[in-house]
C-alpha cells in the first residue's frame, strides 16, 4: 500500500524504540536498483494502488481515495499526525479494504500511536491473509514488537510477511525482499552473523534474487569490521547485481581491509566500468594505490577528481594524502587556488589538519580560525583541531577559548569534551579533566546514551591515566567492555590501560581479543611487539608482529620506531639507527622517537649524534602532558649527563 520511502522512515522511528537497535540492511542508503521507484507525488499508480481491493476486483470509493491522497500530501511534507487523520477518514469510507487500513496502521506509527497502529495491522490482518498488504502488516507488527521487546513475536511475524512474500513469487507477483532483510539485521543485532547471511541465502532461494540483501548485510559487517564474512556476502551480491555501482566500491573495500590489494583494484575497475567519471571510485582507486605504493597510479587517479566536477573533489583528495601520512602533499592540494568558494570551509579544515601533521601548530591554528561558523559540521570539526593545535603549541588558555563556543553550542558533544579533556591534562589539570568527564559518563550512563558513552569512556580512562588513577581506569573500561565484549576500540583502550598499570601480561592478553575480532588490526599488532620489546621478550615474535604491522600501514612513524626499537634490542644498531632516522623523518621532532634515536647513535659508537638527538629531544618534551614531560626530560638529562661523563673519560684516559 505504502511506498518504500514510507516504510523505511517508519522503519527507522520505530527501530530507533527498539533497545539497541541501529539501522537495518533495508533502511541503509542504497545505490536504486530497477524496480518500482518510491512515489514523490500521489500519481495514477497510487489511484490503481488504493483501488484495488484484495483481488476481488472491488473498486474503492471516490472519497476514500481523496482522503488517501490528502494523507500522501501530508506525509510528503513531514505531517505525520495530519497523515494519520486522513487515512483514517479514508478507512471509514471503505472499512473492508485492507490496503487502506495497512496504510493507515503505517500513518500512526509515524505519528508515534504505537498502540493503535498495532490494532489497525491487525484489523488489515483480519480482512486479507495475502498479498501486499498483509505483507507490510505483519512487517509493521514485527518492528512494532521489537520496539516493545518481544523478539519471539517480532521473528513469528516476519516469517509470516516471508510466508506471503513466496506466495506472490510463486504467484508471478514481484515480492519484497524487505522482511529478510529486517530478519537478517536482527540476527546481526543478537551478534549472529551466520545466521543473518543464511536469512538472505532464504531469500534467494524462496523469492529468487537478493543483491541488495548481501550488499546491506555485508556493509554492516564492514562497519562492524568483520571483514571475513563481508567478503563473501559482497561476492554473491555483484553476482547477483553486476551493475550495482556501490556493491563493487564495498567489496574493494572489504579486499582493501583483508590486505588483498590487487583484487580490490580489479573490483574498483569493475564499478568503473559500469560509471567511468564516478568520483567516489576514482577516489577509492588512489587509495588503493597509496597503499600498493604505487604513487604515479595514485596522483594519476586522484588528477582525475580533481579534475572532474566534484565540489569536494580537493577535500577528499586531500585527506587521502592525510590518511596515507603525507600531510605536504595534502596540504598542497588544499592550498590549490581556484577553489570555489562554497568548498573553501573544507579546504581550510583539510589545510590546518596537514599543517598539523607537519606539526607546525601556530599555521594550522590560523587555517582552522578561518573555518566560518556558518560551515555546519565542518566548523565544530576545525574548533575542535584548532584546540589541539593550540595546546601542542602550549597555548593552553587559547585552546580552551577556542573550544568554549563550540561546547556552548552543543554542551555535551562527545568529541568536543574528549578534546577539553586532552587540553586540560596537557596544562596539568588532569584532575579536573578527569572530574568533568566523569560527571558526564555518569549522565549519559542514566541517560542509556551508549554512542556517547563509547567516545567518553575511552576519553575519560585516557584523563584517569594522566591523573595517576590507571586502576580505575581499567576498571571503568573493563565495565564498558562488559557491556560490549565485542568492541575492539574498547578493548583496545582497555589494553593500553592496563599497559599504564602496570600488567603488560594482561594487556597483551586484551590485543589479542582484538586481534581475534579484526585480525588486520595494525595498532594492536604494533602494540603487542612493542610491549615484547620493552619487556626484552619474545624479539623474534616482536618483529614478526611489527612488520606485518607495517604491511598494513606502510608509512606509520610510530610502527617505523616500533621496528627500529625492536632492532636495537636484538644488537642491530646499524639498521636500527636507518630506521629510526626514517621514523623522525615521517614524525618531526617526537621526543620518544629521538630518544630511541640517540639511543641507537650511542650503540653505533656516534656519540655525537646521540648528543644531538637527545637534545632534540628535550627541545621538543614541552609538547608532552605534564606527567610525561617530566619523567622523559629527567630520563634525557641522565643520558646526556652519562654521555657527557664517558666522553670525559675516554679524553683523560689516553
């Protein structure tokens, strides 16, 4: 009865009053597949719509119809209770139509009357057991049911909507897949992945094609990270839809996850193919030559948006060269001129995020300055960046100042509170950035607020650190992960935590968790042989870890070190001294980076050079948080107080 756009924002209100529910495979945005395009105005196809009368050839009244139409109007310009009014006007005209009273049982879950759509489905139910119409009440009552928690009920009624779904296939009708899909989400949701795939397989083999079904299910499972079984599921929906554009840019991106480089390029083609001056792909195929280390390919690919009619072609080109640590070549696509002017917000973001990733901290405060409030998203983005910029800058008060409108605006923005936190610790005021964060995790705690909790409760264990308190830390994310044992960015948070205790065993134990749910995890892989390394344990296994590691993230300074430490302490001075000169290279002056740095000149008999990298060093410990900054400026002072002492020494002894 309804159209699919009025079904999927039903879909939507009434999953958002389901506990825990996120967006079904169904309501995520699609590439449009051939088939019956949703109504943007009640045309002669909605006439023939509401007059057909189960089969029977009954036509409906003139005036049921009119009230339908009017309901339509309404609900085109977001009138939902008014919708609902008409309908039920409609309905009283023509009781016996089960079309009308499916649309109307729609009308009023929009309008948020949960019970009486529930008892309109119902009555719709009572006058047709087949055909579209039931179809779409039983689908109603099932996301009606999960909002109120009855999953048994919900799942009893989407197999009654799969039930007369068959039997239009079997009929010759063209039947909705719709109500798998909504089966497979719920499966996903109980974290049954398997069984979310096997609902579509059912699908296919009941109603024929799905590739929209393994499309939706594999891209929620590369938001989840479950690459392995995303693969797959993209596979059958390009074979099931070799002309669907977005189904071949999400299986590059599966194979680009899985490290499967070649094969996510030959799938970019493909979708190319299908729209040669598409953006999105010419974008995606950059990046995958960023990442084969292929830069000719990749400034050829990236020429092409540029060059194309995207609006947002420089930005996005730009933080690919951010992504693949290259911040001068972003900066110099953000500073092309000719920009215009409606992308200039973009590009002022994307230039003081390169000039941060040189760390030239004064400029990227400037550029970020130049964001004008009126950009939306991009201006709470930049104030937030303009704040680290300034407190790495030691522009502490400036930094707060730069945050105040933002938070003003919007007082418990997550992002924004974690970046307050980060500039209070900095300036010393740890515990103070731990008290603010604690009194919001408690409020979105009372609130059930989880993807506030999840950014915040990271943040808060970072502050609890800095303020000496690593036990609670740990504590306060070993409840989090309680509550989502599945969430690799907690448990990776959870690890660093008990690092900062003090229990390297059990962090260790925490990245291999990770490790278990996203084994292409380049961070955890890097911290596990880093932790080896600094214990003096398991070298051989270390490095292993590290350069797989490295495999994934070629350019990471921090890996780069990683693998430069790791060489030091198997006796390698020499490779770990080229290695480390490439990590301070990619990361400027780091002073943990030149501290490994000096410590590699000194094992290759260059005390000189280890001089000067130490004093780099303490040149540039300023930046760190107080806590840090003080226990590293003692530890570099000793060593150039030893250095200083053996050069003596070894001067007298002749």
């Amino acid at each position: 009865m309804s159209s699919r756009t009025n079904r999927l924002a039903l879909a939507a209100l009434l999953l958002a009053l389901a506990p825990g529910r996120g967006r079904t495979a169904g309501e995520a945005t699609a590439t449009p597949q051939p088939g019956p395009s949703p109504r943007a105005t009640p045309d002669a196809e909605a006439i023939r719509e509401v007059s057909r009368a189960s089969g029977r050839g009954r036509t409906t009244s003139a005036r049921a119809i009119a009230h339908y139409l009017a309901a339509r109007q309404h609900e085109l310009a977001g009138r939902a209770g008014p919708a609902a009014d008409e309908l039920r006007l409609a309905v009283a005209h023509d009781e016996s139509s089960a079309e009308l009273r499916t649309a109307h049982a729609e009308a009023l879950a929009m309008a948020g009357r949960l019970a009486e759509a529930e008892a309109e489905a119902r009555a719709s139910l009572a006058r047709a057991r087949a055909g579209r119409s039931a179809s779409e009440a039983h689908l109603l009552l099932a996301r009606l049911e999960l909002a109120r928690r009855d999953r048994a009920a919900a799942v009893a009624s989407l197999d009654a909507a799969m039930a007369v779904e068959a039997a239009r296939a079997r009929a010759g009708e063209r039947p909705d897949p719709e109500p798998w899909r909504v089966a497979a989400d719920l499966e996903l949701q109980a974290g049954e992945p398997d069984r979310a795939a096997a609902r579509i397989d059912d699908a296919v083999a009941r109603i024929g094609t799905d590739g929209v079904g393994y499309r939706e299910l594999g891209r929620a499972l590369l938001e989840q990270r479950d690459t392995r079984r995303a693969e797959p599921l993209l596979e059958k929906a390009v074979a099931s839809g070799p002309v669907d554009l977005e189904a071949w840019r999400l299986l590059a991106e599966a194979r680009v996850a899985r490290h499967r480089l070649p094969e996510a390029r030959q799938a970019l083609l493909a979708a190319l193919r299908l729209d040669p001056e598409d953006g999105e792909t010419q974008l995606a195929l950059g990046r995958v030559a960023l990442r084969e280390e292929d830069e000719p390919a990749a400034r050829e690919w990236f020429g092409r948006v540029l060059a194309g009619p995207a609006r947002e072609g420089a930005f996005q080109v730009s933080l690919e060269w951010l992504e693949a640590r290259r911040p001068e070549e972003a900066l110099a696509v953000a500073r092309r001129p000719g920009a215009e002017p409606a992308a200039l917000p973009r590009l002022r973001l994307a230039e003081g995020l390169a000039l941060q990733g040189l760390r030239r901290w004064d400029e990227a405060g400037a550029a970020l300055a130049a964001v004008p409030l009126d950009a939306g998203e991009i201006w709470f983005t930049a104030r937030g960046a303009m704040a680290a910029a300034r407190s790495r800058a030691g522009r502490g008060a400036e930094a707060l100042e730069a945050l105040a409108p933002a938070l003003q605006l919007r007082p418990g923005e997550p992002r924004l509170l974690a970046v307050r936190a980060q500039v209070l610790a900095r300036e010393g005021r740890t515990a103070e950035a731990a008290r603010e964060l604690e009194a919001q995790v408690e409020a979105r705690r009372r609130a059930s607020d989880r993807p506030a909790l999840d950014e915040l409760v990271p943040a808060l264990a970072d502050a609890l650190v800095r303020d000496g308190r690593a036990g609670e830390a740990v504590a306060a994310l070993e409840a989090a992960v309680r509550a989502r044992p599945r969430d690799a960015a907690l448990l990776y948070a959870l690890g660093t935590a008990l690092e900062r205790a003090g229990r390297p065993e059990e962090a260790v134990a925490r990245m291999r968790a990770v490790l278990a749910l996203e084994p292409e995890n380049a961070e955890a892989l890097n911290f596990m042989g880093y932790t080896w390394a600094e214990q003096g344990q398991r070298l051989d296994e270390a490095e292993a870890l590290v350069r797989r590691a490295l495999q994934l993230a070629p350019r990471s300074g921090h890996m780069i070190d990683s693998l430069g430490y790791i060489r030091l302490r198997r006796g390698d001075a020499r490779q770990a001294v080229e290695l480390l000169e490439e990590a301070d290279r990619l990361l400027g002056p780091d002073p943990s980076v030149l501290d490994h740095l000096g410590d590699a000149y000194r094992a290759a008999t260059r005390p000189a050079d280890a001089a000067a990298a130490w004093t780099r060093a303490l040149g540039s410990v300023d930046e760190e948080p107080p806590a840090e900054r003080q226990a590293l400026r003692a530890e570099l002072q000793r060593k150039l107080t030893a250095l200083g002492a053996a050069g003596a020494a070894g001067a007298a002894r002749p």
